[in-house]
C-alpha cells in the first residue's frame, strides 16, 4: 500500500486548477500498471479477466470504492475485459483525486 492509497478523496473546488502533463507525470510512477492518456487529462488501465463473472466482480469491487471515495471513474467492460478511467470531469483533466483512486483500485490486489 502506498501514501496514495492512504489518502482520502476530497471534493474539487469550483475553479480548482487540474494537474499540469508534468506533474501528472511525476505521480504516475505511484499507479503501476496505469498510463496517461489524451494529454495527460486521464489515467486510464486495462484489465483482463477469465470470464465475464470476474470482470464483472472487479467492476462492482471498484464502484463501491468509488462511491466510498465520492469519485468515480468511468469503466468500460464486457467478457473478461475492463478498462478504468479517472479523469476529474469539472476539470477537464486530473488532480490529486485520480491518482488516489488509481493507488485504490491496485490495493484492491485483485488477479484478473
């Protein structure tokens, strides 16, 4: 478990300023196994899974934990297949909140 997944999400201020690709960048060391992607304005990891009952698992796993956290990524899935994308939508790019859900979700230690 890392600092990030220790952290809480807080809410974004109205006017909050997203992350610049550099500082992005700098995080993106603290979520293996996710990537930066459309300009450094989302995180974003797929996942593949035996069958559609464990991709759907991890799915139900990862939107309780977004609704614990109050930030919620979008996903995408299907048989033995999920992709997760954080991005802070009134932002149009990232903050701390992503990254701490990304840490989050690979606490998870889910095997797919």
């Amino acid at each position: 478990m890392n600092e990030l997944s220790k952290k809480k999400c807080v809410p974004c201020e109205e006017g909050g300023q997203r992350m610049t690709p550099e500082q992005a960048r700098d995080l993106l060391p603290q979520v293996a196994g996710w990537e930066l992607a459309d300009d450094a304005t989302k995180l974003v990891r797929s996942y593949a899974f035996k069958d559609f009952a464990s991709a759907l698992a991890f799915v139900n796993a990862v939107g309780a934990l977004a609704e614990a956290e109050w930030h919620h990524p979008d996903i995408a899935f299907g048989w033995g297949r999920v992709e997760l994308t954080f991005t802070t939508h009134n932002l149009r790019g990232l903050d701390e909140n992503d990254f701490i859900m990304a840490a989050k979700v690979n606490a998870l230690n889910v095997n797919p």
